[in-house]
C-alpha cells in the first residue's frame, strides 16, 4: 500500500448550490429546510458564513442574528449526488483504487502512479485543477502513509488546503493537537476521554494500550492506534458494493390525508430513489414504505417482487399498494419514506428494445446527467402537494438548460 489521499470537497452542500448559481459565490448561503417545512436547522453553511459564527445544526433564526446578509437555499440532493459521482469519476482518472468515504470524500491509494503522474503533491494538484475546473468547487486534500493520517491531514488546513505528513510528522503535527481533534473520537468519547485526564492526540498515543482496552474494548486499541497514525485497513474500491438498499424519507409541509396527495409524494420519492439506483447502477426487489403519522405513530412495511427494478412505475405502485393496504384511511400522515433493498450491482445496463419504460429512463437520465437534475421534471412535481422539487423549482425552473462545467 502505496501513500494514501484524502480528497475532501469544502462545504459541499454550499459549494454544489455556488456551482449551480454562480451569483452566490463568495457569499454567504446557508443550506437549510424550511421553517414551515419543519426544517429550520442548518445543513451546511458557505465559509463566508462559517467565519461570521454560523455552525451546522443552528437553528435558521440563530445563524441569521450571525448572518443576516445571507441566502437560505432549501437541500438539493439529487444534485449533489450527481457531483459526488463527477468528482469520484475525476478520482479514478488517477487511480483505479478509489474508496469514496462519504458523499463528499474519498481516499485514494496512490500505489505505482508516481512514475506515471509524478510525485503526490503534483498528483494532488492536478486532482485539484481538474475538480475545481470541471465542478468549480473546491476542495482541501491529505496525504499520509496510512488512511487515518490522510483524513486528519486534510482537516489541518480548510478551505483548499494541501497537506502531507509522513510517519515521522504524526508526533509533531498531530499529537498536540486537543483530543476532540483525533478521527473516531466523538463528543461522548471527548468527555469520556477528558474524565481520564486526556487532553491531547499525544496523550492518548503515549498511554498503555492496555488501559484504553480495560476501558473501551476494541474500540479502545483502535482509538490507540489511531493517535499513532496507524491504520492497516486498505482503499477498498468495492466498498459500495456491500450498500443494502437505497431510500429517501421527506417529512410533509403540512398533514397529508388525501390519498392523491400521498400518491403524488410517493411518485417523487419512488423517482428519487430509482434515479439514484440507476447512478449506481443498482436493481432491487424488496421495496419498503415507511410512514409517520401527525400523532408521531409509524408504520413500516415492505414487500418483495418476482424481478429486480429500478422503476420508478413499479416502485410506486407496490409503496402505494403497501401504504393503501397497511394505513388507515383519512389518518394524517406527517412523514413518508421509500427504500428499495435486496439490490444486485452490473457494470453496465442492456436496454429492452420492447420495453418502453426502460427506454423513457434511460433517456431521462441522459438529460438530467448532461443539463442537471431540474432540467426535466414531471408536470404533477409542480402541483402545490408536491415536496421533493417544490423548494428548488422556485430558483431553478425559467434557466435555459445548463451545460456540463
């Protein structure tokens, strides 16, 4: 295992929404749901509203008193998906080995590629040229001997930053630095870890490895090694493959108790949610319907079906089945979710020339992937009942349609 890198995509929820407006950047936007929504907390924040003392998980009002000039924008996930796998596709560009780790970072093992890309920090500027240049975001980039280190080099210097850090550097770099810092550690851990008296990475790094296992097991040693920069797991370029289902929940703007209304809600998510297994290039047979009712009651329900899909026709009609069959008619309903599980992965899709469903979706993906995701949307998504695309059409729908960055 070659040097490891850590590519991290600075505020991405901010950054995607600067991308897709471009008037927005350099400003201060704050990525939040809607107070009548029930959503008034903040997802993501840009940086120049992190550094007037906006923090995730304020509340809408909060981050305003710090704020004021900002621009609230509702969550945008499809478009976010859609970068996370543009900036994944840049990755492999320079390696095959590519573990994404979270929608908005992932490692890299740069084994064998410095004769032909040249040195890490050539090859992580290069990653950064082309992210920047083809998504027009930013991002700040580790590079250590282990993956742990790389993940903690990145953080050392935020937005766009470039760090690298060898062996020698983890007592000098990262030891000082308060234990709240180290990866895996929480705030429940933090408080835990205070209580034994440490205060430091080095602390914990210097202490009897016995003592951390008496005390915490497994998770202990791992803590342990950890603080000494050591990390055996590998880049696992498969890591997605063991992913179980794929699902999208949406809490209502108000109490849905009209069935054409909980059928429209349904459609979205089942769109949502199929657009994302084709992404992935996933097919599953077990769909599930969660639902929460105004009184906080729920229901979970899911069914299995002969032949995998990744329809948004057949999952919607076995949810709404599930949801007519198990809920109670008229009862109010606040929440509603899909998920497909029981999934099978293939590299690649061969279309049925007879099927016409197929064929409507693929070249419904061919749009979205080339103009967006609000570049083609269905005529009842802007009914005033729908969710999912109501907040964005109101700043998206009326723009030409966008071309690839």
């Amino acid at each position: 295992m070659g040097p490891i890198l850590l590519a991290d995509m600075n505020s991405f929820f901010a950054s995607v929404t600067q991308a897709l407006e471009p008037e927005l950047r350099n400003r201060e936007v704050l990525i939040a749901g809607s107070r009548e929504n029930r959503h008034g907390i903040i997802l993501a924040a840009s940086y120049p509203a992190k550094k007037k003392g906006v923090k995730t998980g304020m509340a809408i009002w909060e981050a305003l008193l710090c704020a004021p000039q900002a621009i609230l924008r509702p969550p945008d996930f499809p478009s976010y998906l859609d970068y996370s796998s543009r900036m994944i596709s840049i990755l492999r560009d320079f390696s095959p080995l590519v573990e994404p780790f979270s929608i908005d970072e992932a490692f890299i093992d740069l084994s064998g590629t410095a004769h032909i890309l040249g040195s890490p920090r050539q090859i992580a500027l290069q990653i950064k040229k082309r992210i920047f240049e083809e998504l027009h975001i930013t991002c700040s980039i580790g590079i250590g001997p282990s993956k742990v280190v790389a993940k903690m080099a990145a953080e050392l210097e935020k937005p766009d930053g470039l760090n690298i850090l060898t062996a020698e550097d983890v007592s000098i770099r990262l030891w000082p630095l308060p234990i709240k810092e180290l990866y895996g550690v929480g705030r429940q851990m933090e408080k835990h870890l205070r209580g034994m008296g440490f205060r430091t990475i080095g602390d914990l790094a210097q202490s009897p490895p016995s003592l951390l296992q008496s005390r915490f097991g497994l998770i202990g040693l791992q803590l342990y090694q950890f603080a000494n920069g050591r990390d055996s797991s590998s880049v696992d370029p498969n890591s997605l493959d063991s992913v179980k289902s794929i699902g999208h929940q949406l809490t209502l703007p108000k109490d849905y108790s009209e069935l054409k209304d909980i059928s429209l809600v349904l459609l979205e998510l089942a769109e949502a949610v199929c657009r994302r297994l084709r992404l992935g290039f996933y097919t599953g047979r077990t769909i599930s319907l969660f639902v929460k009712g105004a009184d906080f009651s729920s229901l979970h329900r899911s069914k299995s079906i002969r032949l995998a899909t990744d329809l948004p026709w057949t999952v919607h009609k076995q949810a709404l089945g599930l949801f007519k069959e198990h809920w109670p008619e008229g009862k109010p309903v606040r929440l509603l979710g899909i998920s497909v599980g029981n999934l099978n992965i293939s590299s690649s899709r061969q279309l049925c020339l007879f099927d016409n469903q197929e064929k409507l979706c693929h070249t419904y993906d061919e749009i979205k992937n080339r103009f967006g995701e609000t570049s083609l949307l269905r005529g009842s998504f802007l009914l005033e009942t729908a969710v999912f695309y109501s907040d964005r059409r109101c700043h998206n729908m009326g723009r030409p349609p966008r071309s690839n960055l």
